[in-house]
C-alpha cells in the first residue's frame, strides 16, 4: 500500500513540473516583462583609506601687526594717509612739526663750541702764574733774611752789632717765612680754583653733549615714526590734524592682512584628532565659495580657553 502512495506522488510532482515547465516556457516573456529590472556591478574587495575632519568655529586675529607711538607730544602738520588704506614700507604717513626741537638742537650746538673754547681760560692761567711768581720770591726773600740772620749772627757774637739788630734779622726771618707760606696758600688756591673751575666746565659741557645726543635720537625718532615701517593696511589712526600726538596710544597700526591668524574652539570629542602641523581649510561668510583659503595647526592649548 505504502509503494502505492509513494508512485502516486512521484508521478504528481512529475506531471507538476511538467505543466510548470510548459507554463514557463510558453509564457516567458511575459512572466518577465510584468516585473522590474535591476542592473548590479560587481566590485572586487580590497583595502582604501578613509578619511575624516573636524569642524569648529572660530574668529580671525591679525598675526603680525605694528603699532607706531610717538614718545614726545608733536603738533601733527599734516595726515598724509586715511583709515583702511593700504600702505608700502617707506611710504610716508604724516608731516610733524619738529622745527622747535631742530632749533633747541641748533642752540645746544652754538652753546657746545661756547663752553669748548671756554675751557680754556687766560685769566685763570695768569693767575696761576702769578702766584708762582709770588712763591719764588718769597722763597728768595726767605734766603735772603736766613743768610743776614746768619751773618748777625757772627756780627754779634763778634760785637760788631747790637742785640735789637740781630732781634731785628731774626724777626725778618719769620716775616719772610709767614710771607713764603701765604704766597703757597694762594698758589695752592688758585691750583684748586683753575682744577675745580675745569672740572665744572668739564662737566657742563658733558651734559650738554647728552643733551645733544639725547635730542638727535629724539628727532631721529620723530622722523621714523612719520614713515612707514612694514607692508599693511592702516587700521586704526589716533592722531589728527593740528593737535598733539600722546605717548599712551599709537599714532597708526599697521596689519599685514596677508598673515593672520584663526583662533577656534574645538570639542573635547574632537580634540584627539588635532595635531600641529595639520593642514586646515578656513570658511567664512567673507570667503566666496570658488576660493580656498588653507592654513596650518600652529598650536595648541594645553588647557581649555574660551575664544
């Protein structure tokens, strides 16, 4: 019975697959144009890298800048540049009046040959000579007395003279003595006189030479302060026509828009990913879309800032 069952459903399936097959086969087109198509490719594995980036806002710092200061107050002449413009190193930003200093300087000059000639001094040099004049007579005058004393002396002891006489050649000794000694005082003083009046002007005409020094400086200064000391664009001018420049701002600063700066905030999650050195690619609203604007990683904080 079980043989029976079993040749019955082979011959099922057999008479299945042959319907099927005429089915198919007859209605190929058919079964396949009622259906949609698709077209794959095949692509053979292999190894590739993949890339990633890290995004972060920021803002933009000029990264070499020069401020101009003009350390003396100085009436402005003339503006010879406006706000914003570009400028050349050696180009000439504005005119200072300096005449005053010039003929402060002129003056220090005309007083300097004064006190040069001033040095040296006839009358002081009369005076000194005059003195060792003194004091070689008063030496030969003191021989002089010394030697009668002496020949009183032997006058006396001889009895040839009177005791007042002798009294008298030696008083003549000590005259001459004290004599001698207020010749060298005054020598001696005028010595110290001629020295310490030399020394003053020594030291006059040394502080005049400073003075010189220190306002040649002062005006070289002024003059460089009027030109142009680097390539940029004028950002900020604090000065203005007929008034005076002050020490506590700058005159001009100057930008060098070619080299700036990005300072940006970047996620802890993302600051792994960061290294100096990397290649960046800097966006802005400022930036047209058909421009790339590429810079570099300069550093990194060590510690989390707020920008």
């Amino acid at each position: 019975m079980k043989k029976i069952v079993s040749i019955i459903i082979v011959l099922a399936v057999l008479g299945g697959l042959v319907a099927l097959t005429y089915l198919v086969s007859g209605n190929m087109e058919q079964v396949f144009s009622s259906t949609s198509v698709y077209s794959v490719r095949t692509v053979e594995i292999g190894k590739g890298n993949i890339s990633s980036s890290v995004s972060a806002s920021g803002k933009i710092e000029e990264a070499d800048s020069y401020d101009i200061y003009i350390d003396n107050p100085t009436k402005v002449k003339k503006l010879l540049v406006e706000k914003y413009q570009k400028v050349s190193k050696g180009q000439q930003l504005m005119e200072l009046d300096i005449e005053a200093m010039e003929t402060e300087l002129e003056k220090l000059k005309i007083n300097k040959k004064v006190q040069e000639l001033s040095k040296i001094s006839p009358a002081v040099d009369a005076e000194i000579k005059r003195a060792e004049s003194a004091v070689r007579s008063a030496e030969q005058a003191l021989s002089d007395c010394e030697k009668r004393l002496e020949d009183s002396k032997k006058l006396f002891e001889a009895q040839a003279i009177s005791k007042s006489e002798l009294d008298m050649a030696e008083n003549a000794v000590k005259d001459a003595k004290t004599a001698l000694e207020n010749a060298k005082v005054s020598y001696n003083a005028a010595i110290e006189s001629r020295d310490m009046d030399k020394k003053v002007k020594e030291e006059n005409l040394n502080a005049t030479i400073l003075s010189i020094s220190d306002l040649e400086k002062r005006i070289e200064k002024t003059k460089e302060s009027m030109i142009c000391p680097v390539d940029g664009v004028i950002t900020e001018i604090n000065v203005q026509e007929g008034a005076y420049t002050n020490n506590v701002q700058p005159a001009f600063r100057i930008v060098n828009l070619e080299k700036l700066k990005v300072k940006a905030m970047v996620s802890e999650y993302n600051i792994k990913d960061v290294r100096v050195g990397q290649r960046v690619r800097i966006t802005g609203d400022a930036i047209s879309e058909d421009v790339e604007v590429y810079g570099v990683v300069e550093s990194i904080s060590l510690l989390p800032s707020q920008v």
